[in-house]
C-alpha cells in the first residue's frame, strides 16, 4: 500500500504546530524530530523534514505529496502547487520597515530606496503594481540587521510579535502580505493519495472546528427559551431538555470561538444560569 508522504519544515516556526496538528489528527509518529524521515504509525504516512523554503519545490517535483508550509514561501516559489487548505496558525504578516528615526510619508518616499529582503518576488510584484522603483536586495536571512550596517534603507520580512523589528531599531510602515500555515499539494496525485489525502484533511478539518468552537451547557427560563435558542443556533439545532425544576430547561450547543464573549453576555442578559463551557476533543464535520 502507498503511503502519504508529507514535508514538514524541520524547525523552526511552522514545525511544532504542525506536528501537533498531526498529532491531534490521531497520527503518532517515533520521533527524534532531527530525523530525515519519519514513519506513522495508524496511518498510511510518512513524514520528510525539510527547509520550509524548500517545501513548495518538492512538492511540485513529487518528492513529496502535500507540505506544510507558510503562506509566505507559497507565494515567494510561485511553484505549481495547490494551496487545499489554510491551518489558521503560525500567522504572520509580511511587512516593509524603515529605520525607526526616518519619517515616512507612503509608497513613494521608496523611489530610489535599498530595500533588503528574502522575499524578493512578492516584494517585486508588489512595488510594480504600485509604480514604485526601488533597489531590491536579496540576502538569505539576518534580514534586519541590513540597515544598520548601511547595505539598505528598508527591509521586507516576515513580522509576528514585532520584537525583531524593535531590538534592531526598525518601524513597520506597510504591510504586504498576509500568511498563515498552508497545506499545500501535488497537483498530479494519483487516486490511492489522493484518498489519503481526502482523509488526511477530513482528520484536519475536524481537528481545527473543534478548536475553534466549545460545546456549552446552560440553565435557560423557559419565557427565554426561543430567544436564547437564537443566540446559539449551534451544529443543527441545539438539544433543549426540561428541569426538574419547573419553567426551566437544560440547553446543550456549540459556541463558536470568534464570537463567544458576545454571546455568553447576550446569554446572561436572558436570564441563563449556571453555563459551563467545555472543550471539545473532535468535531466531525
Ligand atoms: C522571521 C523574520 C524575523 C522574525 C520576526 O524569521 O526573519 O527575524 O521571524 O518575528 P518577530 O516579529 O516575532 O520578532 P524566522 O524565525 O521565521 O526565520 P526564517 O525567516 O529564517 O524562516
Ligand atoms: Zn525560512
């Protein structure tokens, strides 16, 4: 039987989420994460580590099936690849600095500009469309320390918490791009991966609604009951058991994350009482 085989950055931001992720989709593997390659054991896959810059290549050329990979490294490559699903994690956001001291007015005071970056295509078509001309300067990594040693003006690189940027005396002034985690794919699987593939991203899917949602348990007055069913119209609908005590009923449903704290106070507004709120382990969807 084929198995799966799927790149994973080696280390670094993307690497032990996704693992987890994996995890969480009840495939366990015998790591040693320094390793080249590692085998699952419930599930036809087999996992390769790699540079997460090397990940879209491989997986045009079939070295590997599908790859984790940021959002970020998708674009740069430009590989023939699909992009099958967004993992909503190690977000970040790809982003032009300026020496914290300089004043900046917009796009234009780049005319003319050294800007040092990894990610010279995205940079590239987006001063184009833009009309701007600026002086791009590729170098592989340390990317932040280029103004300061007077080999560019700007940088483009990847931001997350922003700390970079701060400790090297750098200001964020436009923001490019957008990147999260990505399961990308070969875009010739034959059949047998393809299933496994299917299978593989059903196991995602679920794994990340059940993340993002919580199942909740409350004490609702029945003279609220239809208003409060409202508010947390749940999976299909939520299931509504009587009390022993009378005019009050059991309500059972789940919450998504995004907008949880709006509900629970829409909720207490009703009259609910006694609302526990539970993570949930899966949610097949
Ligand atoms: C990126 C980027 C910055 C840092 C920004 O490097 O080059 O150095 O992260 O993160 P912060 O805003 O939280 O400080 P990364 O660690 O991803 O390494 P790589 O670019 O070599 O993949
Ligand atoms: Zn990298």
């Amino acid at each position: 039987m084929e198995k799966l085989r799927i790149a994973i950055q080696k280390s670094g931001r993307l690497s032990e989420k996704s693992l987890n992720l994996l995890k969480e989709a009840g495939i366990s593997l015998n790591n040693g994460s320094r390793k080249l390659r590692s085998v699952a054991q419930s599930f036809p896959l087999e996992v390769i580590y790699l540079r997460d810059d090397d990940i879209p290549q491989y997986v045009e050329d079939g070295v590997a099936h599908i790859g984790i990979v940021g959002e970020n490294e998708y674009a740069e490559k430009a590989c023939e690849v699909d992009l099958v699903h967004r993992l909503g994690y190690s977000r970040c956001r790809l982003s032009i600095a300026i020496p914290k001291s300089e004043g900046y007015g917009g796009l234009e005071d780049l005319n003319g500009k050294r800007i040092a970056t990894s990610y010279p295509v995205i940079l590239e078509n987006y001063l184009a469309e833009h009309g701007v001309r600026a002086d791009v300067h590729v170098l592989s990594g340390s990317v932040e320390l280029a103004p300061s040693i007077g080999i560019a003006d700007a940088i483009f690189d990847i931001v997350s918490s922003g700390s970079t940027l701060i400790s090297n005396g750098l200001k964020e002034v436009e923001v490019i791009m957008k990147s999260e985690a990505v399961v990308v794919a070969n875009r010739n699987l034959n059949t047998e991966i393809s299933k496994l593939l299917d299978d593989l991203l059903f196991r995602i899917r679920s794994v990340l609604a059940a993340s993002n949602n919580k199942y909740i348990l409350l004490n609702a007055p029945n003279k609220n009951l239809e208003k409060i069913i409202d508010v947390i119209p749940g999976m299909k609908s939520p299931t509504v058991m009587p009390l022993a005590e009378e005019g009050w009923s059991s309500v059972h449903s789940v919450l998504s994350e995004k907008t949880f704290w709006e509900v629970i106070d829409q909720l207490k507004d009703l009259g609910a009482q006694g609302i526990l709120v539970i993570p949930i382990e899966k949610m097949i969807v």
